[in-house]
C-alpha cells in the first residue's frame, strides 16, 4: 500500500507554519535501563492551509534515541522546516517528501540535527492532520482505510523494583489490560524475580519483554532460552541486543523460540530490508519519531507485508496528538496488527480531547477529520499551567 495511491489529488496551498513548546507531568516516573522520565517536553507543529484549515503534529524530546530535545525541534520547525514548507503549493505526497528532503544541518545553533527526525514527523503529521481536515475526512481513510475495527493496547509496567512492578501490573489489570510490556534491566536474575513477582500480581496477563538493546547475543540467547525452558506467557521479545548488531540480532533469532522484534534497528525501508535480508526479526516496530512521517512508516509495513512479516506501531513517552497519529497509521496498513500506544495514561492531563477512546485494554479511532483532535491551544500546556 502506498499513500500515493490513496491520497487526494487536490493541490494544498501552506500558507503558515508555527510551533509552540510544551511540558506536562506524567503520573508517576517512567523508568528503564537507559533513563528515568518524571515529565515530558514536546513541541506542537501546526499547517495552516489556504482557507483557514489548521492541522497539528507534536514531537517529543528524546535526547537518548534521535538526538533531538524540545529546543532543537523548535529551533527546526521555525527554522528550516517551516521555511521549506511555508508558501508551498503541490500534492500532499509532493509536500510530504518536501519536508523528508529538507537539510536541517546548518552551520550555527545547537539544534541542527543531522536528520531531526521527530522534528518532520511532527511537521509531517500536522501536514495530513489539516490535508484531511480540509477533505472532511479521518487521516485513516486518507492513507486508504477505515476507522471500523480496534486493537488491543499493551501498558508498561517500567524498570522498578520487583515490589513496585508487581503493584503496576495489578493496576493495569485492574483496569482491564490484557498485555504488559515489561522493561528489563542488566541483571538478568532481578530481571527474574521482576517477571516473576509481575506473574504472581497479574496471572493470566502476556508479556512482551523490552531489553533495550541491553544483551549480548550471547547473553540474549542464554537469557532467552532460559525463559523459553519454564514456559513464560512471552508474546515477543523487543531489541535484545544493539540496534547496530544486526548479525547478532540474527543469531538469536536463529537460536531461540521466541519472537524477536526490531526497534531501534529499524528507523528507514532500507533498514527494514537489512533486517529482512538478514533474518533478524520477527517483527517490526514502526515510530514516526524514528521514520521522520507517514511515508517512510508505510513503506517499512510494505517491506514487512512483503517479506510476511508483522508490524507494530510504538512510541517514545510523546503527548496524545503523536500518539492518536501512530493509531490511524496502524488501521490503516493491514502488516500492522499490535500497537504499543499506551503514554498517554502516563500523562498528568487527557488533553487534547478526541482522536480514540480505549475501552480497557481495547482502542478504537473515534472518527472525524483529519486525526479527529481538537486543537491543542498554543497559550497552555496540557496540564493547565502556562508555558
């Protein structure tokens, strides 16, 4: 499937481009491996079209996966990306490569980041938020699907003590999820009591394990094989080893039962096909912050549907509006079948309002055009405080 093909014809006319910075607390801390999260930066884009049709897109700070904070994706949203895409006329899939094309490396200013990938995700999402706003239809029957139909969500349950887990699993239960996401660490007996005291809170509840690149394949396919041997409710198994180790990644697969998902060694179709040429994986997890848009999202399903793979769409810890884009992205292409959607209930407010609903562990599109949200207003952060 491809967004040309489906896409309207009609030339869009940009008239503005904008962006406004935002922080919000989450609930409680979001913890793995790698860091420790209490609140989350984002940054709003905002498409204004001839007409008056405004579409948004948000863009979370992840230092440690793109490179990108708040500051450098503001900094490249009213700096080269605004600048390519403001008085722009064409096609939306014309003014979506012009966003994938554009040169955000420069000579000054510390947030010329070479790729800025959240930074044009956001872009290009507000890009076809307002493209199907102004064709009164939902984003997913721009891409070529239906808001008929739901899936199942996950929830995590992030990197604490044993105890602490466990208390995280027995909530998210009792709310009605089905399927945790667990974050694992470096010490692969704590990881055990982690899994351990998780099941004991929650039986009868699936696992989907997210090492974050933090084995060895040695170490993956001990650990994993382990796992395996005492009959575990595992569903997948996420990143086991670095994103760069491909070989590696292979190697476990090859050794154990278990599925072995790509995440953060999958960010283009070209690191798709790596993958799929090599055997690395199982399945694949598509991030708009990582593919930088919805074109590049869709062609990694299409090299998946191809090599009969299987899709999951993710997130970093990113506000509702990037996760309500995720959502129509996963409806509408049919190799993605899971989605790991769950920051916004780590998020202090529901704002903005609409996009889904998740009726326990259940999500759905709600329908409406463009993502179906109402405009985050420019003036406050989501939890009511000035920013």
């Amino acid at each position: 499937m491809s967004i040309d093909d489906h896409s309207h014809a009609a030339p869009l006319h940009v008239v503005a481009v904008r962006a406004h910075r935002h922080r919000s607390p989450l609930l409680r801390p979001f913890v793995t491996a790698a860091r420790r999260t209490d609140s989350v930066a984002f940054v709003v884009a905002e498409v204004e079209l001839d007409g008056g049709v405004v579409g948004q897109g948000s863009a979370a700070e992840t230092v440690a996966v793109t490179g990108e904070s708040a500051a450098t994706i503001h900094e490249a949203l009213t700096g080269p990306l605004g600048a390519a895409l403001t008085g722009a006329r064409g096609t939306l899939p014309e003014l979506a490569a012009l966003i994938a094309a554009t040169d955000t490396t420069g000579p000054t200013g510390p947030s010329r980041v070479a790729g800025a990938t959240s930074a044009k995700a956001a872009l290009d999402v507000a890009l076809h938020d307002a493209a199907a706003r102004a064709a009164g239809v939902p984003l997913v029957e721009l891409l070529g699907g239906s808001t008929e139909g739901e899936l199942l969500n996950d929830m995590t349950v992030s990197l604490e003590e044993p105890e602490v887990m466990a208390r995280r699993a027995r909530e998210a239960v009792d709310t009605g999820e089905q399927i945790l996401k667990i974050k694992l660490g470096r010490d692969p007996e704590e990881d055990r009591r982690r899994l351990d005291a998780v099941l004991e809170a929650a039986p009868g509840v699936r696992l989907r394990l997210d090492a974050n690149q933090g084995w060895s394949p040695e170490e993956a396919i001990r650990i994993l094989t382990g796992l395996e041997a005492d009959a575990l409710p595992i569903d997948l198994v996420e990143q086991p080893v670095p994103a760069a180790d491909v070989d590696g990644l292979a190697r476990v697969r090859a050794a154990v039962g278990l599925p072995i998902m790509a995440d953060e060694a999958v960010w283009t179709a070209a690191d798709a096909r790596r993958l799929v040429d090599a055997g690395a994986a199982d399945l694949l997890n598509i991030k708009l912050a990582k593919t930088g848009g919805v074109r590049e999202a869709l062609a990694i399903a299409d090299v998946a549907q191809e090599a009969g793979l299987t899709c999951m769409i993710g997130a970093m810890m990113e506000p509702r509006i990037s996760i309500t884009a995720a959502a129509h992205l996963a409806v509408a292409h049919p190799a993605i079948t899971l989605i790991d959607l769950d920051p916004p209930a780590w998020f202090a407010s529901p704002l903005p309002g609409g996009g889904y609903a998740q009726d326990g562990a259940r999500l759905r599109l709600l329908g409406g055009p463009g993502l179906g949200l109402d405009l985050l207003d420019p003036s406050s952060d989501p939890d009511g405080g000035e920013h």
